[in-house]
C-alpha cells in the first residue's frame, strides 16, 4: 500500500476533504451527503490520471481560482470543491478583498434570512 490512502491520507491544509473556497459556488446537497460521498470514494486525490471530483465525479472540468492570497485552486466546475491546489506568485490583494466583501455579504444575508419559528 503506498502511503495512507483512507479519507484521512487525502487530508490536506487545513484538514478539509471537500474544500470549497469560491464564494458563489459549492455542492447543492447537505453537507452530510457531500462528505459520505466523499468518505466512500474511491478517487484518491492528486493520483488520477485525470482531475476527478470525489463530490460529484465531473473528470477534468476544473477552472484556477486565485484565493487572492497564497493558493491557486484547480476548482470542479460543477461543484466547487478544490480538487488541486498550487502556491501562487504573488498575493492580489484586490482580488482578496474582493472575496472577504464576497463572504461577508453572504453571512449577512444568512444572517437576515427569515427563521422559522419552532
């Protein structure tokens, strides 16, 4: 067996599995459906020959998304999730702010989001 290759040897960075860094674009299911997907998978990263989505399966449809920071991401143009990562040259920080302003426009909206009372 070359390596670990359970779901914790596919850990990377931060630890997460079914990374999704792009604002506007994730997997549409529950987290706990997205994250037995990728439990089960059989796609370890960064060994296919070809980029595969332990998400959603999209093979070789990835577009780089520039964190405005330190990473480049390979993203599944279907799901989001980063399938590849790569230090970039240099930091953007235009581009970073663009993102932050991205987020915390999404958390305020989920914040105003109506509740439905118990």
């Amino acid at each position: 067996m070359k390596g670990d290759e359970s779901w914790r040897g596919w850990q990377r960075g931060w630890g997460n599995i079914a990374f999704c860094p792009e604002p506007t674009i994730h997997p549409d299911e529950p987290l706990p459906v997205v994250v037995e997907r990728v439990l089960r998978s059989s796609v370890p990263p960064d060994e296919a020959p070809a980029l595969t989505c332990r998400v959603c399966g999209n093979r070789n449809h990835t577009s780089a998304w520039h964190d405005g920071i330190y990473r480049i991401h390979q993203l599944c143009t279907e799901c989001g999730v980063s399938l590849a990562v790569q230090r970039a040259d240099a930091p953007d920080p235009l581009l970073a702010a663009d993102h932050a302003r991205q987020w915390k426009e999404i958390w305020r909206l989920r914040n105003e989001s109506p509740r439905n009372p118990s």
